[in-house]
C-alpha cells in the first residue's frame, strides 16, 4: 500500500513530510509525495513556452515538472519516496491519486485560517477531509523560517 502525502512550498512542508514518512514506515509502505500544478501555473507554462520556442507544453512534461517540484521538496527531509506531479484542482488530483493508489493514508497539511476565511475563500484541506474515503491526517503546517 501507499501512503499519499500533498505538498506545495518547502518552507512550510517540513514537519507535513515528517509525519508522512512515519506512517509510511509504521506500516513499511511505500511513501508517495505529490504536488499539483495549478491551471493558472500550467497556462503559464504554457504562455513561457509558445512565447520561447512556439511549441506548446506537452502534458506529460508538466507532470514532470510537478514530480521534480515535489522530489525537491521531499529530497531534504524523507529518505525514500516516489514524486509525483499532476496538474489541475488540488483536491480533486489529491483524491483521485489516493483512490488510484489505494492509499492507506493521506497526509496534507493544513495552515491557521478563521472560519470565515475558510468559509469564503475555501481550504484545499479542508475539500480533501470532506471528500476522500479513507483515513486522512492532517499536519498543521510550520514556517521553517521565524516570523
């Protein structure tokens, strides 16, 4: 089985990758790290690389791109892992991996928000622990820097 961890910045990644791997070696499952590019980061992409060599972006390369970007944040912290990159609504890539996967786990971290910035801007957290059917651990994220 997997255990499915959701990244998106270093900076706040550190103890979310932690908490992660600790299941994944309680249970001595493989640990998948992912990040999603958002639509707005793949048309930008897309926009940089029509405008530099007027060829589109091909899928399978952003999708790489996402994986290296979520090897780079893993690298530092876990020991063995497998990135994986996706492209399009966090979320819904996070479920769909964690269905696809059967993951024993997800892992996401979660940041301090009030119930009314939840309310109107939304939590992709907040998206996955209401939707996914499986267990799902949620890590409050911590600036690695001081504030």
């Amino acid at each position: 089985m997997t255990v499915l961890v959701a990244v998106k910045e270093a900076e706040n990644s550190h103890n979310v990758l932690e908490a992660a791997e600790t299941l994944a070696r309680q249970f001595d499952d493989e640990l998948e790290v992912l990040h999603v590019l958002s639509r707005d980061e793949f048309v930008n992409l897309e926009q940089t690389s029509v405008s530099e060599t007027a060829d589109a972006v091909d899928p399978n390369e952003v999708r790489e791109i996402a994986a290296s970007i979520a090897s780079e944040i893993a690298e530092p912290v876990v020991d063995e892992f497998v990135a994986t990159g996706a492209v399009g609504d966090a979320a819904g890539e996070i479920i769909s991996l964690a269905k696809r996967r059967d993951a024993r786990y997800i892992v996401i971290g979660v940041r301090k928000r009030s119930a009314v910035g939840k309310a109107v801007f939304g939590s992709t957290a907040q998206q996955v622990l209401t939707s996914v059917d499986r267990p799902t651990l949620a890590v409050p994220r911590v600036s690695e820097t001081p504030e």
